[in-house]
C-alpha cells in the first residue's frame, strides 16, 4: 500500500503551554476519525513563535500525549526546522505582487482603522500602509528594524478564477460548502515582525507537505481557515476536508486556554485521575464516570 496515499490526519500543538482539556479532545477526535478511516495519525510541533515556545513544553506534551494512550504514525515535523519551505511559499506570493512589507505597529494600526477588529480581535490592516508614511518606514527600514509582510487581500482576491469556498463536516459526516471570507482578516501578515513565518502561512504549507486529507481542529480556528483556502488557491495547494469540532469550556464557561483556569492535563493526571476516566469523560471511551464534569461549547 502507498503509504502516502492513505488518509492523513494531524495533531498540531503549540508547545507554548501546558496542554488542556480542549488539547486532550482535539487529539482524541483526530485519533478517532484517522482509526475509522485506516489511516494515519501525524504530530506536528507549531513552534515557529520562537519566543514563547519551549522545549520543556514540549516534553510535558508528549508525556500528556503518551499518557493519554495516543500514539502518532512518525516522528513529528517541527516547524521551526523547516523555516526555508514558509520563506519559498512567500517569496512565490512576492514574485506575483501579492504581498507587501510593513513597518506599521498595532497602535498605529489600531488608530488608522476606526476600531476595526479580525476575527481574532487584533486590529485590522486595511491595507498598503495607510497609517505610515513612506518617508517614515524607510527611516525604520535604514535603522534595521525588519519590516512583516502583509497579503494584500483585494488584489490577491481579484487574482481568482472562482469563488472560494471550503467543505466543512463539522463533526458529522455531511458536508457543508462554506463561503470563505478572507478580507475579513484584512491585510492579514504572512511574516510578523520578528517571526520567520506565522501561523497561517506554516500551516497551509505544512497541511499540503505533509499530506493532510482532513483537518480536524477547534472551532476557534474556523474563521481562520478563510485565510487557509486564499493561501491554498494562491500557492496552488490541495484543498483538504476541514471538521472543525466544539470547544472543551472552562469552569468560567470561557474556552479552555493556557491560562490559569483552564486545568492541566498533567494536574489532572497527579490528581489521581485515570487516561480512561479522562478519555470517558470527554466521550471517547467505556470506562465508568470519573466524576469529571467535561462542558462543551
Ligand atoms: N497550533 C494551533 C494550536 O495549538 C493549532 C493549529 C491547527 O490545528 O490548525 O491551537
């Protein structure tokens, strides 16, 4: 058999914290769908935000995952290994006009747009540097500071030969054709400032390097993915099936973060709880209640 060939599913922390709840039920769902499809169960390591992402996060990851009984088909990629395929994507982008350097930092960005906001709550470029003058970024180019790289989304929009969409299953097995909306991210950045890449760029490269048929990930990450199809029919990537699944919440009711409400996986595990009760709990498993309340978005 084409090893290849069989479906591919990704597990794709960031080792920038302790893994969670909402981690555990993620990687369980991947587990579940990559089994029932025969096929294969891959890790990826998001750290290319050098600054916050540890080593020491990732062994405790790894242990949680082991713990948890999920075991992954090779050894991971790690993104911060493979800066060179993120520069290639955007010099390709750069080559074809789609892509701009900018010298703009968020408060000025934040006071050029009228309070407007992307789906992440960052605010949002309208585009081609409104808010500094040339004359002004040059004077920060000369001094060395390193500019990001934004997408200018209506000319790279206006480069499509149809609309774009994604096939959402949510986490069913009908699928649902999904509008995308990208220039709701405006002139979203492909490069911070000081990053090499970010997520959106590494992300659809890596899904298309390494194969990946379904993306199955939190619906916090669902608006995000207009960005990912624009990528993907910019850099003549494959389209995967996207299952974007409901959020584990904390005790506030608020989505399970890194933050300090949102319980470790590793907390739960000294507190005597068993990755069977856990597994139980989230609803992927036959062992009897723990008597851990899991609440779902
Ligand atoms: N690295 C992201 C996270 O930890 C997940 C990215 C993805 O699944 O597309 O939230």
């Amino acid at each position: 058999m084409n090893l290849a060939a069989r479906p591919t599913f990704r597990f794709a922390p960031s080792p920038n914290g302790a893994l969670h709840l909402g981690h555990a039920y993620s990687a369980l769902m991947n587990q579940r769908l990559a089994g029932e499809a025969g096929g294969r169960l891959l890790l990826r390591i998001e750290d290319i935000d050098l600054t916050r992402c540890k080593p020491e996060f990732e062994t405790a990851m790894r242990e949680d995952l082991d713990w948890l009984g999920i075991a992954f088909s090779e050894e991971p990629r790690r993104q911060s290994k493979h800066l060179d395929d993120y520069a290639d994507a955007l010099a390709a982008l750069e080559a074809r006009g789609l892509v701009y350097p900018c010298h703009c930092r968020r408060a000025e960005i934040a006071r050029s747009n009228c309070g407007l906001r992307d789906p992440d709550g960052a605010p949002l470029h309208r585009g081609r540097c409104v808010a500094v003058p040339a004359v002004e970024a040059g004077r920060r180019a000369a001094a060395g500071e390193r500019s990001a790289m934004r997408l200018d989304v209506s000319r790279a929009l206006s480069s499509l030969a149809a609309p774009l969409t994604w096939r959402e299953f949510g986490e069913g097995a009908r699928e649902r054709i999904v509008a995308a909306d990208p220039a709701a991210w405006g002139d979203v950045a492909l490069r911070g400032r000081g990053q090499p890449a970010n997520y959106h760029l590494a992300v659809v490269v890596d899904d298309a390097l390494q194969e990946i048929g379904d993306v199955v990930r939190g619906r916090d990450l669902y608006a995000a993915t207009s960005v990912h199809r624009l990528l993907q029919a910019l850099l003549g990537l494959p389209e995967p099936r996207y299952r974007h699944h409901r959020l584990v919440l904390d005790a506030n009711g608020d989505k399970m973060s890194k933050s300090a409400s949102s319980t470790p996986l590793r907390v739960l595990r000294e507190a005597g709880f068993a990755a069977g009760e856990l597994r139980s709990a989230l609803g992927f498993g036959a062992t009897a209640a723990s008597g851990l309340a899991v609440r779902f978005s």
